[in-house]
C-alpha cells in the first residue's frame, strides 16, 4: 500500500473517534464555576480541512515551499474569521529561521601522504560520491594530521567500553567503523542498538577526546549487502557538530588500516566476538587531509498562534504541528516516493484540522472559560519539534 493510499485508510479508521475526542478535550477545558454548553464537532468541516491542507498546491507543507506559506494563510484566516486574537510577532506569526538542508560546495577532499625527506608528499588522492562523502552534520574546514583506527569510537563508561582507552587522538583524525558491537546491546538488557551506535555521538565523542575529524567505514557486510556510501542529504543530525565527519569506502579504509599482518576485519571480528575494544596503529605513518565545505540552506518559517481569552491570565495550550515532509526528502517513509508530493493528511494535517476545529466550538465562549485558550500551529516539527522550541525560548504569552 502507498503512502498516500495508507494515510487515507489511516484516516477512515480514526474518523469516528473525533466526536469522543473533542468531546473530551471540551469538558477538560470548561471546568468552571459556572457551566458552559461547547457545540457540536462539525465531521464534515473536519475533513474538509484535512483535504485542504493535503492539495497538491500544498506541496507537502515541506518547510521553505510555497505549499507550507499557504497552509500557514490557511489558518491565519480561519482565525481571523473567528475573531481570535493575534499572539504571534508579527499578528498571528511567530517567523523563526531553520535549515532546511544542505548541499555540497567544491573544494571537499580526501587526500593520503606520505613522509618525504622534508616534507609530506601527496600520494593518493580520492573521488568525492566515489571513494568518499562528507556528512551533512560535519563542520567545515580542514584538517592534516596522522589517523589511527580507534574501533567502534565508543566511549560507554556503563558498559566498562572505551575505543579511546589507549588513544592520544588530540588534532588527530580517527577512522571508526558504524553499528557497535553486539554486546553492547545485550548489556543494555535491549534487543536494539544502544545511543553509542549513532553516527552524532560518535562524531561528538571524537571530538571530545580532541580530534579533528573522524572517518566512518562500514566494515563487515551482511550477506548480500553492498558498501554503499550514504546519500549526501540522507546524512542525519544537527546543523553542525563542530568535527568534520566523512565516510569512506571499506576498500580505502583497509588499505590504510593493514599494518603487522592484521586487517581491520580481524580487528572488527575480535571485538564483535569480546567485547573489547582494540585500536590499531598503521605501521607505517598514516598522514592524511580532509577538507569539508557545506553550504546550508536556509528558510523562514513560522508558528500561527491566535489566542481566546478566559476568566483568568491562565491558559491551555492546544496545539500540532502544521508542516510535513514536501517531497519526502531524506525523511520518506516510501523511499520509492521520495520526490513526489507526501500529503501528510494524518502527519499532521488531521491534528491540525483538529485545533481549527477547537478553535471554532470555543470561539463563541471568550471570556466564559476559566482558563484561556493559546491554540498553537507549529512548523519545524518535522526537522527536529523546532516550531515548539522556538516558542518556548521566545514565548509570546507569560509562561508563569
């Protein structure tokens, strides 16, 4: 089933809990001193809203499209229309910057030297999307400094683990393979990787024991698994970790790596097998540069906040995020979709829909509730809950 055929049948089986819903979030709201009738939640005009949101004009809601400008008029003038008042910055709006992706500029490179008489000689050079890929949360800059293979790079003081036991890797570059290895799991009682596996944390652990890049190489394949590097945009994590970060070849690597008769393999299978780590120094001086340019894209998006007075300064938050995927990017769910329009009707246009149709039962009742009410349209969630942050740093109502 695709994605898009998927959301419309997840959107039929929780049509009929929305009268129990609303019906619930109601009398949460208007507990007062003196009762209050809330209408009755309009099914239809729910739905509608849902298939707005979702035209193709919409695009997706991505963030820095066209599609999601819309959606956010959309609902600043349902608002207005029902006479809620404007808490953004800018009347409804609450504009905040977010990076929306990234792309690669010239000048990132992979060069191995070796030691001349006076000075460092280039001896190999590597191709970019070929031997090697910057990662997209990789700091730019460069580096030149002699590498060593610090394992698995993980530091888990809880698990008495540490690559960096026996390491000096300050202004060093460190070559470490993904995944972990598989006792660290089972040490953790959890059939899952633990947070030591993830690529951030390697990067940010390197970068702690004062190196200057790290490398990253698959290592042992899975039967029938090809060492592919990742897509450049598909690279997950902040904006910028403050190291630089690439990932090679497998081939690269072990040609770096061989040193006394032992390859990276039967580094790798040791440690797999003990669970504990092993670095490993080449024989020879393994001097290489790495050079990371990344250009960052960026876009204003914004919160849509309208406001209904109560009895009281205290308020009720009701809020979803309003943004969704675009075209799927790096982020899709149906990787064979990625670059069509992702309709997002249940992701979130159904929550969405949802505060705009709150909004219009309680409209009538300002003044009548005990609380107000902050109905709250967040963008950024899908790049990381940032429309949610950006209101709680910059919050446009008093939070005590």
């Amino acid at each position: 089933m695709n994605s898009v055929w998927k959301e419309k049948a997840d959107l039929r089986s929780g049509r009929g809990h929305l009268q129990l819903i609303l019906a619930f979030v109601a009398l949460s709201l208007i507990a007062a001193d003196t009762p209050t009738t809330v209408g009755t939640a309009n099914e239809q005009g729910f739905l509608t809203d849902i298939k707005s949101l979702t035209a193709p004009a919409m695009e997706g809601r991505g963030a820095g499209t066209k599609g999601l400008t819309r959606a956010a008029h959309l609902i600043e003038q349902r608002y207005k229309s029902l006479g809620l008042q404007p808490t953004g910055k800018n009347g409804f709006f609450q504009p905040f910057d977010v990076i929306t992706g990234a792309q690669l500029r010239p000048g990132n490179e992979l060069a191995k030297y070796v030691q001349g008489v006076d000075s460092l000689h280039a001896r190999e050079t590597f191709k970019l999307n070929e031997d090697f890929v910057p990662l997209s949360f990789s700091a730019n800059g460069s580096v030149s400094s002699s590498a060593v293979f610090a394992g698995y790079g993980i530091t888990a003081p809880e698990f008495g683990y540490d690559d960096y036991a026996e390491l000096n890797v300050k202004d060093g570059i460190v070559v470490v393979l993904r995944k972990e290895p598989p006792g660290l799991a089972k040490k953790s009682g959890s059939s899952e990787p633990t947070l030591h596996a993830g690529l951030v944390t390697k990067a940010i652990n390197a970068r702690n024991h004062g190196a200057k890049a790290i490398i990253f190489l698959n290592g042992i394949l899975d039967a029938g698994e090809d060492d592919l590097l990742p897509r450049f945009e598909t690279s997950e994590g902040p904006i910028d970790v403050g190291i630089l970060c690439l990932q090679v070849k497998n081939k690269v690597a072990f040609s770096w790596l061989h040193a006394d008769g032992q390859s990276v393999t039967d580094m790798q299978k040791g440690i797999d097998e003990s669970t504990e780590p092993s670095s490993l120094h080449p024989s020879f001086p393994l001097n290489l540069t790495v050079r990371v340019n990344i250009e960052r894209l960026h876009a204003t998006v914004s919160n849509i906040l309208a406001y209904l007075p109560g009895k009281t300064d205290e308020y009720v938050i009701l809020g979803a995020h309003y943004d969704h995927l675009g075209r799927g990017q790096s982020h899709s769910l149906a990787p064979s979709q990625m670059g069509q329009i992702h309709p997002g009707a249940d992701d979130n246009a159904s929550g969405t829909a949802g505060v705009l149709e709150l909004a219009r039962l309680f409209a009538p009742l300002k003044g009548q509730l005990q609380r107000g009410i902050l109905f709250a349209n967040f963008a950024g969630e899908e790049l990381g809950l940032l429309g949610s942050a950006a209101w709680v740093r910059n919050p446009t109502l008093p939070l005590a």
